[in-house]
C-alpha cells in the first residue's frame, strides 16, 4: 500500500464516520413521528414525511457503503457499473456545493430564513444541524480525496494521455447535451444574480436560494464545456482528466440535485400545500430539472466513451 492508498483508507473512512449520526438522526425522525413523539415538517403531511425522510435514509447509507466500498478489498470486487454510478451521484451531490456547506457551517445562517435546497427543518435543535452540515461536509471531503485513489488503483489508465491522443471527435455524442447543459445553467445563473422571469413567489428568494442557483448554473457550464472539450479532443495539449474531472463534477451536480429536487417539484405542484412554495414556476421548474437530469446522464455517457470504453468494467 503506498501513500496515496493509505490517505485514500483515512479518507474514506473519515466519510463513513461523519455521515453516519446524519443516518441515525433521519432514523429518529422516522421513528419519532411515526410514534407521535416528533413533528412533521411544514408543507408536509405524515406519509409525505416519512417516505422523504426514507428516502434519504436510503441515501445515506448508501453514501456510507459507497466510501467503505472505496477503501475495503471487497470494492476491488464489485461490479463497476453500480459502483461508479453511485460515487458519481454522491460526488455530485456534495463535492459542488463544498465551499458553500464549508462556508455555512462556519459562519452560520445571516437570518431564520430556511434555507432553500437545505435537507434542515426549521424546526431542527441546533446541535442536530451542526451534525448535519458536519456529515455533508464530512462526506463530500471525504469522497473528494478517496475516490480519485480508488480510480487510481482500480482502472490506473482512465485519465491518462491527452485531449488530442485520439479521444475526440466522437461522432456518437450528439451535440445537445453540452447545448441543454448550457442552457438550464445559464437559466439557473440568471435567477441567481436577480432575474425575474419565470419566478412565481418572488418573496421567496431567499440569499441561500441565490447562492445555490449560481452554484449549480456554474457547474451545469462547467459540465457542458467539460464534454464539449473532451469529446471533441480540443484543446489538443490539456491534460485528459482535467475535463474529465471537471465533467464528472459537473454532470453529477446536474443528475443529482434535479433528480432529488423534480420530485419535489412534482408533489408541490399537485398537492399546493399552503405552507410550502419555491420561487420559480413549478411547470418551468420541472423542465429545468428533467432536462438537467437528461444532460448529466448524457454528459457522463460521453465522458465514459471517450476514453473509459477499454478500461471500464
């Protein structure tokens, strides 16, 4: 084992530990309010909370299994399919919005404002919050360090060479998905510094609802450049894994967090609890996020065939 494997172990290690109280508190959430013992957040009814609640169960500890499975002999074992698909929707939640979970977990909230995109009920004591910004922060740390050693180690040629060794130019990657990447994320980056248009509830913009708008509108561009660059092998000289990475990122982050927030949308839109709103128009909303889960996929599916295809399985 060299340097990078034993920092790659610490690392994901450190991912499993920290995520796990978050674990435990979405299981007494459950549990509590299944019991009566706990409330149900705003907007939400028993049923609706308790599958959310489920699902993020499901989530973490599959979040969990994934950072062991980066570290233990048995990951080197597991099919490279479910494995790669499930790192790049951890990575993709987390890793791009960690300066800002860094920055939130030490400066706390500017106001009482929940925060738009957090998995927080305003409800929550704050030492279950602190446990929670640690746990994201914790993971998305912890994945950003053991699954590029994890890739290391189990296909060492996947990023090597660069744009012009051949990779490019692939005539099976059509060119809308760096055109609707572009576009969802340009829609995102224009809510994000004050635009107005498709934005229903405008009293609902809240300073974290922006923030995280330009996030993902940055990541969206990121993505779309990334594979644009990669499959049509230009820049020539730049290295291969740095679009790669970079598409990795980004097309996780889009596949990702509109595939967690479309069905939100969804409910919102057909149940119209009172309590509950988003900022943006519901129809115009769930066509971003179907669109934006469409480009991730396809962006990940060009990046795997430009160079992948030989090495991955």
């Amino acid at each position: 084992m060299d340097r990078w494997d034993r920092v790659g172990r610490v690392a994901a290690y450190g991912a499993a530990l920290a995520l796990t109280p978050y674990l435990l508190i979405k299981v007494s959430w459950v549990v509590g309010s299944l019991l009566g013992l706990l409330p149900v957040g705003a907007g939400f009814g028993e049923a609706e909370w308790v599958v959310l609640n489920s699902a993020t169960i499901g989530m973490a500890g599959t979040g969990i299994a994934v950072a062991l499975a980066l570290t233990r002999p048995w990951g080197m074992r597991l099919p490279g399919t479910p494995l790669v698909f499930c790192a790049w929707v951890g990575t993709g939640f987390l890793v791009p919005v960690l300066p800002y979970a860094v920055l939130d977990a030490l400066l706390g909230p500017a106001d009482d404002t929940p925060k738009g995109g957090s998995d927080a009920d305003p409800s929550m004591p704050a030492w279950e919050a602190a446990l929670v910004q640690i746990g994201f922060v914790g993971m998305a740390l912890g994945l950003a360090v053991a699954l590029p050693v994890y890739l290391r180690r189990r296909w060492p040629d996947a990023f090597a060479g660069r744009l012009g060794d051949g990779g490019g130019n692939s005539p099976r990657v059509p060119p809308w998905t760096a055109v609707v990447g572009a576009a969802v994320g340009l829609v995102w980056l224009y809510w994000a510094v004050g635009g107005t248009l498709g934005v229903a509830h405008r009293g609902e913009r809240n300073p974290d609802w922006r923030v995280l708008s330009g996030v993902f509108g940055f990541w969206a561009l990121v993505a779309s450049a990334a594979v644009w660059a990669a499959v049509r092998g230009r820049p020539a000289r730049v290295p291969r894994w740095g679009p790669l990475v970079l598409g990795w990122l980004g097309s996780g982050s889009l596949f990702a967090w509109s595939g967690w927030k479309l069905p939100l949308t969804l409910y919102l839109a057909v149940a119209r609890p009172a309590d509950a709103a988003l900022p943006e128009n519901l129809a115009l909303a769930a066509v971003l996020h179907l669109a934006a889960v469409a480009a991730g996929a396809a962006t990940l599916r060009a990046l795997l065939r430009t160079r992948w295809e030989s090495s991955y399985g």
